[in-house]
C-alpha cells in the first residue's frame, strides 16, 4: 500500500470497532479450549479477517463481522 493512501480501516470510528468485536465475539464458536490465550487467538483471529476485508463504513463492517462468524 502507498505510504499516501489513507488506510480505510482508520476510518471506522472506535465505537464501530467495538461494536464489531462484540458481534463477533457473540457469534462465534467457544475458542479449542478454556484457556484465556485461545479465546485470544480466536477473537485476533476473527478480527484480523474483517479488517482484510477493509471495511470502508460501519454497514460494511457489520457484514464483514456477519461473514467471518458466519464462516466460523
């Protein structure tokens, strides 16, 4: 990416931010096991494949965050 670009995903407010991570932690599946570290990885997982998807406003976001628990 052009160091001149702006990168979209700045541009979803933090509000937006935490709402989508709710939804996502809402909606996807109990992490492998009961250890704290694997919820981690399961919720920096989901959110790294909707900040991919480069989510340019909030109704973007939203189906982005459906998508990837819906495919969990």
């Amino acid at each position: 990416m052009d160091c001149s670009e702006p990168d979209l995903t700045l541009q979803l407010t933090r509000d937006m931010y935490y709402q989508l991570i709710h939804t996502l932690r809402t909606s996807l599946p109990p992490p492998v096991t009961n250890a704290p570290e694997d919820e981690i990885r399961r919720d920096n997982a989901a959110i790294s494949k909707v900040a991919s998807m480069l989510p340019a406003n909030g109704e973007e976001g939203e189906l982005a965050a459906q998508f990837v628990a819906a495919s969990a």
